[in-house]
C-alpha cells in the first residue's frame, strides 16, 4: 500500500540503488576525494551550465544550515516566508548552528514578494538590529505553490541590488523545473540564484542533498563549515554516486513528472467528490484539500492523514516518484466506500 503523507515516505529508485550498490567495489579515497564525487560535481556544472561548488550533506536540513551559516555573520539574518521549512520544521537548526536569526515574514500562497522584504531594510547599518543579508525562498513552497522564473529573478535582483544573497530551498526543485517546463540553467542560474539547495531524497534517492554554490567567493569556507557541521561523512562516494544517474539519466525528470502527473490526476479524481475542496492550486506534487471530518477516522484505518488545519479539517496529500494510477483508483475507491 502506498502512502500520500509524504514523499520521504516512498522508496528508493531501483537506478539509485544500483549505483550504492556499484560504488561499493573496492577502495576509493575518502572524504570526497573519489572518482564518483568528481563525477557528480561535472554533471551538476553541466547541468547548470556553471563552474559551480558542490557539496554534498547528508539531508535537507544540512544543506539548508550549512549553506547559510556560510552566508552569515552572526550578527546578520535570513528573510523568509513563516512558513518556510528553515523557519518550522528544522527545530531552530539555524539559530543554533550558525547563531542567526529568521526575520519571517507572512507568506502569500507559501511565497514572499520583494515589497514583503522591504522593511527590513530601514534595519541596514543599524548597530541595534539584526541585519538582513539573505532571502531564502522554497522551490516548490511548503504549500504546493511554484514559484515563476520571472518571480525568481525579481527576488535575486531585489536582494543584490540590497547587497543580499538568494537562498533557493530546493528539497523538491526538480518538481518546480517540471512544473514549469523550464531547465534548472533557465531556473536557477540565469535568474541569479546565489545558493541553493538541491534536493533528491524526496524523489527517488535513498538519502543525500547538494549545496550548490554559483558564487565561489561565497562559498570559500564552506569545506570547513561542513566539517564543523558533522556533515564531511568519510565515505561520502556512497552519497554522491546516486546523483551520478539520478542527472545523467534523466531519473530526476522522470521522477518529477510522475509525481507531479499524478498529483494533477488524485486532483481531478478528488473534485468528482462535492465534499471536497482543493485548496491550493498546486502545479507541483503537494495538494492541500478540505474532506468533511466524518472521513477522517475510516481513512485513517488504511491511509494515515496529516492534517495540516485542525480547525478547516484540510490535509496534505504528497504523491511521489513510485505512486501509480492504481494508487491513486485504490485511494478513491476506498473513499467511495467510506461514503
């Protein structure tokens, strides 16, 4: 049975398997020093079209805490939505690790706009206050919503016009480049982006993300800062050479058009319900939807909820690399037994 909680939740891509498995012969430097990590780092520069930084964590979390520490002095911070992943879901990793501070802002449709940035502004130069150096944004946000290239490059050139950085949280970003028919050249590189996050476990991979610098000046120390931040892992060929397919073959495409595919499909099987609401206009594979609370417990039997408003009763469906058609007529199905 498959699950709709999340995409953490699916397995592994039978490729991504493969390449653990092929790396695993023999003896090969450690740290990074490996011929699958120099691999993957060519494949990301090909795929950006850049001479970018690579380094590979274990986890978005990492990605997202390193990344930024990296950007940061201590006494500056970060500007994003409130409900950004760094600002909810990563248990003041941020605050801890690097000693920042979050200046969130509320979100529109899980994004933020450079006029929601601007008062922080009157805090530059300002001895008293923390001062904003970085706009982090998610692609694909926390709630389903893409953000566009041209909204992309209107934050990047906000930030650096504010002597600030672009932070792109990119767990599930090759969802957003399918969902927009674009190319991660057209979607990060080209708008500006300074940093990102490049994610793979929520599509398809075992575990392991990418901090990808397109700014060498930025990203000098960031070696150090890994290490500091328990995250240099010795044998680290066992993350990188899953990126090795997962971009050389195409898998992160195919992957992000299943899921998003599929999500487009439980949408339009859900709407044939009249006690459903779709709440989100999702282009991505998250759906937010409203079901009377009487379904509740006869779902829960079978499909565990996460019910994200309490109140409003909506709960997030995920679809992933590895849902089905059949998932999905197995799904409805059991709903229409329900009522």
């Amino acid at each position: 049975m498959k699950m709709f909680l999340s995409d953490n939740n699916s397995g592994v891509h039978p490729k991504i398997l493969e390449a653990i498995y092929n790396c695993n012969n023999g003896h090969e430097p450690s740290y990074g020093n490996d011929k699958y990590s120099e691999k993957a780092m060519e494949l990301f520069q090909k795929l950006f079209e850049k001479d970018v930084d690579v380094y590979f964590v274990t986890s978005g979390t990492a990605a997202n805490i390193i990344g930024l520490t990296g950007l940061l002095q201590p006494f500056e911070g970060v500007v994003c939505a409130d409900t950004a992943h760094i600002n909810t879901d990563e248990c003041g990793a941020l605050e801890r690790f690097g000693g920042n501070k979050i200046l969130y802002v509320p979100n529109r449709n899980g994004k933020i706009y450079p006029e929601d940035i601007e008062d922080f502004l009157s805090s530059i130069g300002d001895e008293h206050q923390v001062q904003p150096k970085v706009i982090s944004i998610s692609q694909i946000t926390e709630l389903g919503t893409v953000y566009s290239v041209e909204e992309i490059k209107e934050l990047a050139d906000f930030a650096h016009a504010n002597d600030m950085f672009l932070h792109v949280d990119g767990a599930r970003i090759s969802n957003g480049v399918v969902a927009l028919d674009s190319s991660f050249k057209e979607m990060i590189t080209d708008t500006g982006v300074d940093l990102l996050s490049f994610g793979g476990t929520k599509n398809g991979m075992m575990m392991g993300e990418a901090i990808v610098s397109f700014n060498k000046k930025i990203s000098k120390n960031f070696k150090y800062i890994r290490k500091q931040g328990m995250q240099l892992i010795s044998k680290m060929r066992f993350i990188s050479a899953q990126f090795i397919p997962y971009l050389e073959e195409g898998i992160w495409k195919e992957n992000a058009i299943n899921s998003n595919n599929i999500a487009r499909f439980i949408k339009e099987e859900l709407e044939k319900f009249s006690q459903v609401e779709i709440i989100n206009e999702s282009l991505g594979n998250i759906l937010f939807v409203k079901i009377p609370r009487s379904w509740n417990e006869p779902l829960q039997r079978k499909y565990p909820l996460y019910v994200t408003n309490e109140r409003e009763n909506i709960i997030r469906i995920v679809t992933s690399f590895d849902t089905t058609e059949e998932d999905i007529r197995n799904f409805i199905d059991y709903i229409g037994g329900i009522i």
